[in-house]
C-alpha cells in the first residue's frame, strides 16, 4: 500500500510505511516534497470548507495519481488515530466510502461552478443586450458590440465588418450598361490591446478569399486554434501584413456571423487570441505563447449569442437612423414649402433654427445665473431644432396674397388705382375736348377764354399726378407722416365722372383704410389672418404621429409669438405657460425679424439697434432676461448671418 498523507484540522500526516497505522507528524509546507507515488488522500472534513481552494489546488498537482478521499471525524478524535486504530479491511471500506463521498462533493461543486458560471454569462448577454437596445449612436454601437465581445471572452483584439451594399456599373461588349447594388463587407472598427492600431476603413468581397468574408459568405462559425495553420479543406488565407508591420502574432481566432432574425448575415465579428489573464498584453512571443489559449466551446456559443443581438441592434439603429434622416426631409421639404408660399422672409426658419438652437447649447453649458441648473439633452436639443424649423409651418393656411403683401395696397390694386388716375386724366381731357369744340362751334371762344381752358386742363391733370404720387408714396411700408393722413383724405373725396357719367370717388374706402396705415402694410383683419399662422402651426404639426423624442414640437412652435407679461398672440400666455425653449425661439425669430434683409415691407436695422429693441422688450418684462443676456454675451445672433 502506497504512503498515505493527511490532511487534518489539527495537522498533518504521513506515514511511515506502507502501514497505515503508523504516522509522523509532517508540515504543510514541505507539501512539495511528497513523493508522486502518494497513493491517497485523507482530508479531515472539518477544514474541507474551509481550505477548501489549497486542498483543491493540492490535487490538481498530483492529478488521478493521488485520487483525493475524504473522512470524518469526532472533534476530540485525531484522524491518524482513527485510521490506525482500523484493520486494513476496515480502512479500505473507510476509504472507499469517503472517495466515493469525495467524488460526489466534487462532482457537486463542479456543477455548482458551470451553473453559476452560466448564471454570470447570461447575466453578462442580459446587460449587454439592455446597452446595446439603448445605444442610439451608430459610432459608439459598434465599439460597445466590440467591445463587449472581446470582453467576455479575454479576447486581445478584434475587428467588425458590415455589409454593405455599393453601386456598380456593369458594362457590356455591345455598350449596355447594367446598374446594380452589390454586397460587399466594409472594414469599420479594429481594436487592439497589446497594439496600436493605426485603422482604415476598407471593403472586402462576400467571397472566400478572406476569412471575414468567407464567414459571411457561408454564414459559418470559424474556430481556429492557429490562424497561421487553418484546416485544409479551407480556401481562405490568413492576411498577415498587420502582424508583419507590427509583431504581432495571430494565434487563436473566432469569426462569427452576425445575422439578423431572417438568418440573413449583416456583419461579422472577428476576435483574435484568447487571453488566459484579461489584463494580460502581448509583448513579445513569449508572453503571446504562454498566454494565448484557443477559444472554446462558450466562447463560441456567448459570441454567436452576443452577434444575433448585435445584429438585432445594427438593424434596429439604422432604423434609427433612416428615421431621423426621414424626419430632417420631413422638416427640410415643409420649410421649403413654406419658404416657396412666402419668397419674402426666404431662410429665416433656417437662422431662427441656428440661433435657437446654438442659445440652448449655451444655456446647457451656463455655469451661473438662472440657468445654472438648466440641461437639456441631444434629443431635447435636436427636438427644439425641428420645433424651430418648424415654427411658421402654419402659414400654408394663410392667404397667399397676404402672405406675400409687400405694401400697403396689392399688386392688382395699385394697379387698378393706377389704371384709374390714367381715366381720371383722359376724363379731364376729353371734357376739355368737348368744352373747346363746343366754343368753337358756336365761334364765340376768345383767345384768352381758350387759354384760362387749356390752363385750368393743366391743373386738373397736375392735381390729378399729385393725388397718384401722393397714393404712391403712401403705399410704401414706411411711417407715415401725419400731414399724409390729411392730404389722402382729401384725395379720397375728390370726384370724378366716369364714361357712365356717374360720380366716383378718386379713393375707395377699402384703398383708403389701407393706404392710411401708419406703418407696415397689413390691415387689422390681414394682421389677424397673418397671426393666425401660429394656431394653424399647432393644429397641423399636432396631427403628426411623432415619436416620443419629438412630441413636444406642437407645443414649443406654438408660443413663439407670446411674451411674458401676456401680450403676445394668439393665446396670450404669461410667463408660467411659456417654456424656456419656447422663450429662446421668441428671441431668435424676433432679431431675424428686425435684422433680415429681404423684407420688402421694411427696411433691415443694425445689430446694434435690434439688440437695442430686444433689451427694450426685456426690461419691459416681455422677453426672458437671462436668455437675451446669454444670448448678447455669446453672440448668439452672429449664428443667424447667411454666409
């Protein structure tokens, strides 16, 4: 019978002989020193639990040589006492029963240790898969699938690939030309932790010249032991100019397809030389030999795991993506539309959006004031974007004509008054004409009758071009002066008799009001239907089925107009009802409007004096003050220049 070493809670032993009933006391730590031929192990189960890693390690040293038995024993009995004071038929049973009872823990704590090592794994996808659903940027999305991947499985380094597909021109002998979309993979990321990686986006064939191809190609899992010695029955090579530039070397490799739930292959991952330390860094070839271990079987299965999520994610977030880009052209074609119903304020959604937009950036980033505290995320940034695009998309319910009312009368009529005045002259004329013939006849016209006729004709037609001028100027959106009032009203009730012989006035009532206007050029009822492009704006955008992320644009694009003291339109909100987004848009849309140079209606002013008319509105306790003071210092309105 072999020596026979105990393990005991209150010390060693071996013994002497091949006897088991004689020991001597032996020190744990000349544990090396036991000879290979040790036949058993006896461990008190009183210290299994707890040296339970050193006894296990201690096994592993001498392996199925040393097969490990445990035994039990009272606490005041020794174990060398036990196992002397047995007969050698009786330790053998003693032995016996406690390998088999050994082998039963040990079976138990390996099962133990897959269960919980499973439990952690799946724990680890379940997380995974929550960050890769909430990633919404497409860059940070495939670090993190990455990432992730080589994480769990102690992978040094990695690559992605995407399909994608790439316009081609397929020429014929005869001169036709085909048009098609052909798949290729695109080389997108490649991280390394033992190497710099100096990375390039390329594309590589779906064909099985290469290994990221031919995995895509066949939608197969590639486990390779030695990347430089793959299978035979395999076409693809290994590109090795990467470890040639760097020296490094490609030893254990994983390629898994990434495919989405129709089974279609999307991408791949691709991880290179499994680590046996995490935190291990490929130096050298020494270091590369004793830490690199071939991947195994959960590798494969946590990673074509992790790549089916993967996949799920990319598709989802170009869905994203598409959407958003949907939403933009969305936005872009309304503002066109908009912009090609009213050519006279022509860019000014775009600046008002720039302005709004930057003032929120800087309102995000105050560090003192009332806005210290103020945060406003990408979404809630990009959200008032669009609200800011958006904010006159209501006048597609406005009259056209008023829309676009440049002066105070419309085009038709000013040519229409224009028309008139012309008759009012040939009238004048030919009663002259008449008067004279008349005269002329009855052969009793003086010389000097015929004179005071043709002058009294001059004044009436110089009155008349006076009237017209007087029509003319007035009609323009500048102030006017208040003799002007005076002398419209008393064109307005000079007559005149048509080719009906009946009186007509040289103003209608309607030309008149419009004409009398003392600034601007919208009457009270065209100012109304003007102003009625803010409710239009919230009835139509809230008609839109818009996304969570962007459902409160109805509701920001429709106070643009109001101010805080409540004398604002249409709804004549105070300060409670009016959002500090929607506060920054009333100050951008107010400064284009005094400092935009294509509105016919009137002139543009000066930086300065725009500036100047906002500070004004403020102390008057209509705009926001702390936003018009971030907006002065940081230069907001400089965003608002058309280059």
């Amino acid at each position: 019978m072999c020596p026979i070493f105990v393990w005991a809670k209150d010390s060693e032993w071996l013994s002497e002989r091949r006897y088991p009933e004689i020991y001597r006391r032996f020190s744990i730590d000349r544990i090396d020193e036991l000879p290979k031929t040790l036949g058993v192990l006896v461990v008190d189960d009183a210290i299994y639990s707890e040296r339970r890693s050193e006894i296990e390690a201690w096994v592993g040293r001498f392996g199925a040589v040393a097969p490990p038995i445990l035994t039990e024993t009272a606490e005041d009995e020794h174990v060398a006492d036990v196992i002397g004071a047995a007969g050698e038929k009786e330790l053998r049973r003693k032995l016996r029963n406690a390998a088999r009872d050994l082998e039963a823990r040990l079976e138990l704590d390996a099962s133990e240790k897959a269960a919980e090592k499973t439990r952690a794994q799946l724990e680890e996808l379940h997380a995974i898969g929550i960050a890769l659903s909430a990633e919404k940027d497409h860059e940070r999305l495939l670090n993190l699938i990455l990432s992730k991947a080589r994480v769990i499985t102690s992978a040094d380094a990695g690559a992605l690939f995407l399909v994608s597909g790439i316009d081609e021109t397929l020429a014929h002998p005869d001169g036709r030309e085909d048009h098609i979309r052909a798949r290729w993979l695109k080389f997108l990321l490649a991280q390394n932790d033992s190497r710099e990686v100096r990375f390039e986006e390329s594309f590589l064939p779906i064909n099985s010249d290469s290994i990221a191809g031919y995995v895509a190609e066949r939608g197969e899992t590639l486990n390779l032991a030695d990347a430089y010695a793959p299978p035979a029955d395999k076409p693809f090579v290994i590109n090795r100019s990467f470890d040639e530039a760097t020296g490094y070397r490609t030893v254990s490799m994983l390629v898994v397809p990434m495919q989405n739930q129709e089974g279609e292959c999307i991408g791949v991952l691709q991880l290179l030389n499994k680590k046996r330390h995490r935190d291990a860094v490929l130096e050298t070839p020494e270091s590369i030999a004793r830490e690199v271990l071939p991947f195994d079987g959960d590798d494969e299965r946590l990673v074509r795991s992790l790549a089916s999520q993967a996949a799920v994610s990319v598709e989802n977030n170009d869905l994203y993506r598409q959407r958003e880009h949907l939403f933009e052209r969305f936005v872009l074609a309304a503002v066109k539309a908009i912009e090609s119903r009213d050519q006279t304020t022509e860019g000014h959604s775009h600046r008002v959006a720039r302005m709004t937009k930057e003032l929120a950036i800087i309102a995000t980033r105050a560090e003192t004031g009332l806005y210290a505290a103020f945060q406003m995320s990408e979404e809630q940034i990009r959200e008032l974007n669009y609200a800011a695009l958006l904010h006159d998309f209501g006048k597609v319910g406005v009259n056209e004509k008023v829309l676009r009312k440049g002066k105070k009368l419309y085009h038709g009529q000013l040519a229409a008054l224009r028309q008139r005045f012309k008759t009012i002259k040939r009238t004048y004329e030919a009663q002259y004409l008449r008067k004279m013939l008349d005269r002329l006849l009855r052969e009793d016209a003086t010389p000097e009758q015929i004179l005071q006729m043709k002058e009294e004709l001059a004044r009436r037609l110089a009155e008349v071009d006076a009237a017209r001028q007087t029509v003319e100027t007035a009609n323009e959106p500048s102030v006017l002066e208040s003799y002007a009032f005076t002398e419209l009203e008393k064109i307005a009730r000079l007559t005149y008799e048509d080719e009906d012989e009946s009186e007509r006035t040289y103003l209608a009532p309607e030309e008149l009001t419009a004409l009398s206007l003392p600034r601007g050029t919208l009457t009270s009822e065209e100012r109304k239907e003007i102003e009625s492009h803010v409710k239009h704006t919230y009835e139509f955008l809230s008609t839109i089925p818009w996304t969570r992320d962007l459902r409160a644009i109805p509701l920001l694009a429709r106070s643009h107009h109001e101010k805080l003291d409540g004398s604002g339109y249409p709804y004549s909100f105070k300060a409670a009802d009016i959002p500090p987004q929607t506060r920054m848009m009333t100050i951008s849309d107010i400064y284009d409007a005094l400092t935009a140079k294509d509105r016919p209606y009137k002139p543009a002013v000066k930086t300065e004096l725009a500036i100047g008319i906002l500070e004004s509105e403020a102390d008057a306790g209509k705009l926001d003050r702390d936003l018009l003071d971030l907006f002065i210092e940081a230069r907001v309105f400089q965003h608002g220049i058309v280059n």
